[in-house]
C-alpha cells in the first residue's frame, strides 16, 4: 500500500520510487487503504532483524480502523474494521440538489 503516493498514483505501471518508508503519510496511508477496498493488512519488519515499518505502529494504535488477527516472528495480520460511511453532503438551499 502506497505510503506516500495516491492510490492511483501507486496503481501506474512501474511506479517504483525510493524507500518511501523515509516520509510516511499515515492520512494519506489510511485513504489509500480505504479506496483499495482491503479487507485485512499484514504487515512485516524489514529484513532478517525484522524492523519496524510505521504502518505497525499505525494499526496496533488505532483499534478504531483495525482488529488484531495473528501474528509470527516478523508478520502482523489485521482486519479493516469497516468504515463509517461519508457525511452526507448538505443539498444546496434553493436547487435540493
């Protein structure tokens, strides 16, 4: 999941950029996740020594979003809860619409 592009922008064909974990964008993370449509997130550490990736500490801290499902030595699985539905946009006072 794009961490620091739009989702549409991480969809295009070899959109590949430098570690984009050096400036994550949590908001930008979680609409990318909820345009995508994801029903569960596994998230894994970096490498043998298995570091941290910030979308860890993004699901553990927010029980709002995510449900703990299971986990091993480097991997976290999580459900996405579902999410609450858009605010309705006031109708304009002389058209309704």
């Amino acid at each position: 999941m794009p961490t620091e592009l739009t989702w549409a922008q991480g969809r295009e064909p070899f959109r590949l950029s430098p570690e984009a974990r050096r400036a994550p964008d949590h908001a930008r993370w979680l609409a990318n996740l909820r345009e995508s449509g994801a029903r569960y997130v596994v998230v894994s550490g970096i490498g043998d020594e298995c570091t941290p990736v910030p979308e860890q500490a993004w699901c553990r801290d927010d029980t709002s979003h995510f449900e703990f499902v299971a986990e091993d030595r480097c991997a976290t699985a999580w459900r996405v809860r579902d999410w609450p539905a858009a605010p309705a946009r006031p109708s304009h006072p002389e058209t309704g619409r």
